[in-house]
C-alpha cells in the first residue's frame, strides 16, 4: 500500500512538472475577451447586487484596464487580475477559483496567518519546522503586512477586514507570489522573520508541486506539500484549550459538554449542517434536554462559532425556536456566542436571528460574515479559459437594513493574538466567565453616560482602531439616544451619546440629524444648529433637515433680537428656500411658543405672519385663537372674520366665532 501512495504521489509530483513548464490552453486575447465578456454578463445576469459596493462605472474601468494587457500579459497574470477583478465586488461568495488551473500548482510548504499581533506561522512540511511559530517581518521583496495586502485583493472578501478568512490559502502560492511581484523566482521564496527568541533572520524555502485544494487552510494541520506537516500544538495535542480541542487535528462539525464546576454549558459549531454520524437536530435536542436538566446549575450558555465558515443556513429555524422557547430561562447575560475571523455564511446568518430573537450577546474577534450578504452560490466554467467562477444568487438580511458594514463586530471585541493563540488561552470565554463581557449600550443604559464614557476610553486604549471594532452603526446610536433614553427622560444622556455619534461617526447624515433633532427637542439651539449645519453640508438638497433648521434658526433670532430681527431673516430665507421658509413655518413657530407657555410672544409672531402674508386664512384664524388666549375677545372676532371673508368653508373660524358671540349675548 506504501508503494503504491509513493508511486502515486511521483506520478502526480511529474504531471504538475510538467504542467508548470507546458502551456495548458493555448488562448488568444480574442479569447481572452470572450470569457471577460462572458464574466461580466453572467454577475449582471445572476448576482443580486452586483453595485452594492462597488460602481459599476469602477468596475468596467477595471476590466478595460486588464483588455488593454490581454496581448501582454501572460496566462497567470490575467487569471490573477480577473481574480482581483471579481474580488473587487466585495462580496466573500463570489470569486474567480484556481480549481484545475494545473499552471498555479507550485507552492511554498508553510501555513502563514495573520492574528492582532503580526503574521505567523503556524504549520510547515517537516523540513522546515524549524520555522513554526515565528513572526514574518517581510515576504520577498515586500513587508509582511503590505505583501499581505497584496494578496488579500485577490481573494473573495466582503470587505478589507473580511480578507483574513481566505487569504493565507493564497499566501503561500508561488506563482500567485511572482505575478504580484512578490518574488521573482517561482522556485524561491526569501522570509524575514523573527524566531521565538526574539532574533531576526532570513530563511529562504524551495518550492514545489502540490495540487491546489480550494479553502484548504479549513484544515488546521494542512500546509500545501506533500511531506510530512508539524504545526505549532504538535506538542501539546492532549492539552488543548476547549475551543481547539475538537478542531485540531481533526474538526468536528458540532458538539457540546456541560461543565458542572465552571457552571457552564459550551456548544461549539464547526459547520452549519447535518452531520452523518449526528444529525444536528438529534444533537441539539440532546443538549437541550441536558439544559432542561440543568439549567438552575448553569450560569453561562455559550456557542462557539470562531470557526464556523458556513454551511446550510435553512437547518438553523428550529434550532434558533429552542432558545425561544427557553427565553425565560435565558435571560440577558446567560447566553453568549463567540465570534472569530472564520464566522462566516451561515454562522453570521444564526448571529443575525439570535440577536433579533434571544437575549444573546457577542464576544470574540469581528466575523469575516457580516449580518447582511450575498450567498447561494452558482458555479459557472468559462469558456476558453476554464476558469471556475462562483457568484451570488440570493441576497440575504438578518442585520438592520441600514448596516451596510461587511463584517460583524460583536458586542464584546476581543481579537485573537498569535500569543493567545499558540499558549491556549481563551480570552473571550474567560470574559465571559468573569462577567466581564458586557455590551456598551448595556453598560448605557444601566450604569449611565460616564460609565459608557470609561468603558469606551478603555476599550479604546486597548484597540486604537475604533472604526474597524465599534459594534454600532449610526442608526443604532440614533435610535438607542431617542428611543431608549430620550424616551425614557434622560435627555441629557440622550444628548451626550448623540454628540458621541457623531464624534465617531463624523460624516455621518444620521449622526448628525439624529443630533440635530435631540438637541432641537432639548431646546439646545446652540448644539442643534451646527449639526444641522454639517448636516445640510452633507446632504444639502434634504428638504426635512432644511425646514428644521430654518425653523430653529428664526426661533433663535426672535429669542435673541426681537420681532424686527425675525422679520427681516424670514424675507431673507424665503427668497432664497421658498418651499420650506413660508407663511406656514411662521405658523408652527407661534405654536411652538404657545406649547412652552409663551402667549405673548406667540401672539406677535402670529400678527408678524398676517401682516406679511394678508391673504392667509389660517394665519388669521390662528391670529384669532391667539388673540382669544390673551382675553382679547374684540380682536379675537375680528381676526376669525377676516379668516372668513378668506376662506368662507374654515370650520375652525365659523365655531370659534360662534362661540365668542354665544358669550357676547
């Protein structure tokens, strides 16, 4: 049996030789145009949204930048341009594969990842495991980081932050590596790194043949080679962490234990689907019984889903209806879902129906899926080149319809560093364990602004980059701030987590309308108007925010200078914004100041609107009402005749009248 795997592997190892030194299609740039064109009318034909985050002006620009080349560049440079071409759509499902392109089968024999703290590597072929563990400082001709880069354009993302789920599968990649200019020769490759003592060296690794298998870092302990692997916990295989344990060397798709002494009951998934040996819902219903069991000696529920990249999300309704069922038994603080930067697909569609459903908070690194994407995919073979092409059929949503992010921060961010990672520690559960893991807009709300305040600063002094971690979208903020706290009358709260908003969401409309109209309510015309101001800046044809501001702007001159003052800002404005500084504006303003109790000065505004516009009825019939508030009854009636003798059908006019001349008898 050995020989015939050796004979075997020989024989493979000869035909990717040869592959590698023959061309494999001969294909013309005419060809070459065929197959774009088939490209780009099979993702307007299938995809749901194809210009969701990319134009596709941008797009098309793109593609005649690679046409132009067609009769320069070789077989591999085209096939990794229209690579990044698609992966330019920013969606994690739809991509350009390297599946039987024979020409792409050299590879270095070493697993490098990215973690919070660096870029590592983790797995090598044995003659090389002198290497594991140590932090890469540079690949080629490029630092680590930007080499990095380089490569994550090409691989299918939802977004920049999201390329860290596919890209070491391409890192490695030797003739990937010397089209991207990486290296110049596809038999060697030259790392800078620095070993686990601190010392910095260049190592230089040969390539060689190895058959491309698709996504194929799923698989902990693989590197592409066909020699014996290491990786960095052959050493430590019997003491695993929990969350490792089931994962390397080998994954299982789904599994539970209940730790009585730590009161906890953790579920990790691996894969969204059914499993032969355990259908999921023969498995969920056995851990459900054992909480049912147990469930006054658990603290904590935790599913695990750092290293689910997916699966079949139609299998996920009745397992999120057990936690409904369960909702009272599983209060705010009990169930946690950890996140990592392999949650992606169908893992990010049970985040997405947990949070609307449950009480479940997440914690763990920012998900490479976000909440709102596209999947279902379509697998496609071009023409002439073979290409394997996969694009989106179905557009999914299970996150607010405003959050456009492509990835998912969770409540409690806490990213995986190599450190954390090579020594087994768990940070997100060890968080959760402690009670530590407490979404911000909790601590709001129960704890108060300052308490938010601390807790942000401290977070951020942890992780600087706020943008990348942040859990909430601006809408989110807009809505906790006048809902949640303005509603419940703690306005100047309200106010504080709106100007933080917009701190942090600084161009922003909804930050700064949200802002504007909070402060407008609070009667803060000073905080209201510059936001309003960014705002129309921002958004300068939104007619709502314009009306809003004009109309606090009038308030704010008549408050400070007078009647004169407002009399003269209003002739300014309507000429300039008629549609929204009129007669009627005038109106809301006197009813504005008859809401705070301020008769008078209603009163003169209402006068100042007739005397500006003498043929609006409304303006008198609310002249009318003003003057029979202040006790002035004769001026009252003369104010709801003349209101008449404008629209003789205003019933409001016709009954105050009558009913001052009921009193007069």
């Amino acid at each position: 049996m050995k020989n015939t795997v050796k004979k075997a592997t020989l024989a493979w190892s000869l035909a990717a030789l040869l592959a590698m030194v023959l061309p494999l299609r001969s294909q013309s740039a005419v060809q070459w145009q065929q197959d774009i064109a088939v490209l780009a009318a099979l993702i307007e034909k299938h995809h749901p949204q194809p210009w969701e985050r990319i134009t596709k002006e941008a797009f098309m620009h793109c593609r005649e930048q690679i046409e132009s080349n067609l009769g320069r560049w070789s077989r591999e440079k085209i096939t990794v341009e229209l690579m990044k071409l698609v992966s330019g759509l920013l969606d994690g499902h739809t991509e350009v594969r390297l599946d039987h392109q024979d020409n792409f089968n050299l590879w270095f024999p070493l697993r490098i990842e990215k973690f919070h703290d660096g870029i590592f590597i983790t797995a090598t072929d044995e003659p090389h495991q002198q290497l594991l563990g140590a932090e890469v400082l540079r690949i080629g001709k490029q630092a680590a980081d930007a080499a990095y880069q380089q490569v994550a354009e090409i691989t299918a993302r939802d977004s920049a932050i999201a390329a860290r789920r596919l890209t070491a599968n391409y890192l490695p990649n030797a003739v990937i590596l010397k089209v991207l200019g990486l290296i110049d020769d596809e038999k060697r490759l030259t790392l800078e790194i620095r070993d686990d003592r601190g010392k910095k060296k260049n190592v230089v690794l040969p390539s060689a043949p190895w058959r491309m298998q698709n996504n194929w870092t799923w698989d902990k302990t693989m590197v592409p080679g066909n020699n014996k692997t290491k990786t960095i916990f052959d050493d430590r295989l019997g003491r695993l962490p929990l969350y490792l344990a089931k994962v390397i060397p080998a994954r299982i798709p789904y599994w539970f234990e209940f730790l009585p002494k730590e009161r906890l009951l953790f579920m990790q998934c691996n894969s969204v689907g059914n499993w032969r040996k355990d259908p999921f819902a023969d498995f969920y219903k056995r851990m459900f019984k054992v909480f049912d069991e147990n469930s006054k000696d658990i603290d904590k529920f935790v599913i695990d889903l750092r290293f689910n990249e997916g699966g079949n999300g139609y299998v996920l309704g009745p397992f999120v209806q057990e936690f409904v069922l369960r909702r009272d038994a599983l209060p705010r603080g009990k169930l946690y879902i950890i996140t990592g930067a392999s949650t992606f697909s169908a893992a990010p569609n049970l985040i997405g129906q947990m949070l609307k459903q449950t009480s479940a908070i997440t914690v763990g690194d920012i998900a490479s899926g976000p909440l709102n994407w596209c999947s279902d995919v379509l697998d496609f073979e071009l023409p002439n080149s073979g290409l394997d092409v996969k694009i989106s059929g179905m557009f999914w949503m299970t996150g607010h319809a405003m959050d456009k992010r492509g990835y998912y921060p969770p409540d409690y961010y806490l990213p995986q560093s190599f450190k954390d990672y090579v020594s087994g520690t768990d940070k997100p559960l060890e968080a959760i364990l402690a009670g530590r893991a407490l979404p911000l807009k909790d601590i709001l709300v129960s704890q108060g602004w300052e308490n938010f305040k601390a807790e942000f600063e401290r977070r951020k002094s942890s992780y600087p980059d706020v943008g990348a971690w942040f859990p909430y979208t601006p809408f989110d903020l807009v809505l906790t701030a006048y809902i949640d706290l303005l509603g419940a009358g703690k306005g100047s709260e309200a106010l504080e987590l709106a100007k933080f908003n917009l701190l942090i969401h600084a161009d922003d409309m909804r930050s700064c309308y949200g802002l504007a109209e909070i402060a407008k309510e609070l009667d803060k015309p000073d905080v209201a108007l510059p936001a309003y101001e960014k705002l129309m800046a921002l958004e300068p044809q939104m007619v709502d925010a314009r009306e809003s501001y004009h109309g606090l702007l009038l308030m704010k001159t008549f408050d400070e200078k007078g009647i004169e003052a407002l009399s003269t800002l209003f002739s300014e404005l309507s000429r300039s914004s008629p549609r929204t500084v009129n007669r009627n504006i005038l109106n809301n303003l006197a009813y504005q100041k008859f809401s705070r109790g301020q008769s008078a000065a209603a009163l003169e505004i209402f006068k100042l609107n007739v005397a500006l516009h003498p043929d609006y009825a409304n303006g008198y019939d609310s002249l009318g009402e003003a003057y029979e508030r202040a006790g002035d009854r004769e001026n009252a009636i003369r104010a709801y005749q003349k209101a008449l003798e404008l629209d003789a059908g205003m019933s409001s006019a016709k009954e105050a009248l009558a009913k001052l001349r009921e009193k007069k008898r």
